[in-house]
C-alpha cells in the first residue's frame, strides 16, 4: 500500500508542475504584451487630416500647470493657405468653438510645399488645459484656415490632427 500512495502523490506533484510552468509562460507572455501595448499606447505622433502633416507636438506647462502646444504643421494641398486661427484642446475635435479662438494677427501664410510653427496654449472651450510634467497628452491641434484663392476670406475651413506626446516642463 506505501507503494501505491506514493505514485499517486507523484502523479500529483508532475501534474502540478506541468500546469505550473505552463501557467507561468502564459503569466510571463501577458505580462510582456501589457508592456508592449503600453509603449504603443504612449507613442509620440501627430497624425492630420488628408493633405496636412505635423510634427510630434511638444506639449509643456508652466508653473500653474496650463498646457501649452508648440508643433511644425505641414501644408501638403495643392494651394496656399491663410491660417487663420489655431487651438490645442483635449476635447474632441467637433466640439471646438472658433468663437473661443483668437484670430491670428496676421493671417500666417503657408505655401503648398512649406510649414508654419505654431505655439498656443490648450483650453477647452475657454477653460485652459491642466497637466503636470510627465503625463500623457492625448488630444487635437485644430485649425482653421482659407484658401489663397476663397472668395469669402471671413468663411474659414477647418481641419484637425490628433496629437499624443508626453507633457514636460517649461524651462
């Protein structure tokens, strides 16, 4: 009967072992996909509307933490541009209030081809945009703008660009 005993205590044993090591690579493989995600989730990009491009914004905040966006927006349409106004919010983009956005004085001109930089502080609606160095910025550059050739230049168009990028503090 000892005999006996001890090969179920074995068996029992070399089947918690096996399910062990297998729970353990399963364990270490979802670990390593958390990791993974979250690089990619925290990635750097600017990504705009079809016939624009930016640069990764970077996004800092002074010492009472109002965010503020600096971005190199790219100009790739057929034509020449007026940009007119300019924001940076964490709203979604359809919920932006040109009213709420200074004009740009002048009108900053960007050639088919070329780029212009601009710097604006974030708000939403006219509340602006909290954040402490360090954290995640994940919201839209938003701008409106005329063609060169619009017949109305007080009818602006609008387009937008996601932004991500890591929050730093203003030197």
């Amino acid at each position: 009967m000892n005999g006996f005993g001890k090969k179920k205590g074995q068996a029992a044993i070399e089947y918690l072992m096996t399910y062990g090591w297998a729970l353990l690579v399963i364990a270490i493989v979802i670990v390593a996909l958390y990791v993974i995600m979250q690089n990619q989730v925290r990635s750097d990009k600017c990504i705009a509307s079809t016939g624009f491009t930016c640069d990764v914004p970077q996004v800092y905040v002074d010492s009472s933490g109002n965010a503020f966006m600096s971005v190199r927006f790219y100009n790739d349409q057929l034509q020449g541009i007026k940009v007119k106004k300019v924001t940076c919010t964490t709203n979604p983009s359809n919920q932006a209030d040109p009213a709420l956005v200074d004009l740009l004085s002048p009108p900053q001109e960007i050639p088919n081809g070329f780029n212009g930089n601009f710097t604006m502080a974030c708000k939403n609606g006219a509340t602006p945009v909290k954040f402490a160095a360090g954290q995640q910025f994940n919201g839209y550059l938003i701008v409106w703008y005329n063609y060169d050739n619009d017949p109305n230049p007080d009818v602006f168009r609008k387009t937008d660009a996601s932004a991500s990028t890591t929050v730093v503090k203003s030197t």
